[in-house]
C-alpha cells in the first residue's frame, strides 16, 4: 500500500507505527517475537483492533522510536 492508501485506511498513530517498522525492515511475525507477543496480536495492534496495553506501547515505543498512543517520532 501506498503512504496515501494507508492513511485512508490507518489513523495517524497506527501508520506512524507502521512506517517506523517497514523502514527499519521488519516483518510483523519478527517484530511481534521481537516484543514477545503473538503475530496475531500485533497485527491486530497495527490495524486498530486493540489498543496496546501499556507495558507493550512501552515495548513498540522502544522498538521503534515512536509514541504508538499518540503517532509521534521520539
């Protein structure tokens, strides 16, 4: 998907999280054992169907240097 594809799709938050992990070259299953949670779960983060608990946004802001609550670069 194209960055205008995905904003039309994804809100700010979740595109930030998604364009941090595919610029640093990592699937969703690698980033997922990465954070030590299941590949479904983090797809389901990634698309907007939960909300990431606060120990795992911790996880994801560590990662990948982005604010998953709030759609900001740290």
């Amino acid at each position: 998907m194209t960055t205008d594809e995905l904003l039309a799709v994804y809100p700010a938050a979740r595109l930030a999280l998604i364009e941090a992990r595919r610029a640093r070259g990592i699937t969703q299953k690698a980033a997922s054992s990465m954070l030590n949670v299941s590949w479904p779960y983090y797809s389901m983060v990634e698309l907007g169907e939960v909300t990431p608990e606060p120990r795992i946004a911790g996880k994801i802001a560590r990662l990948f240097g982005i604010d998953i609550l709030e759609g900001e670069q740290q």
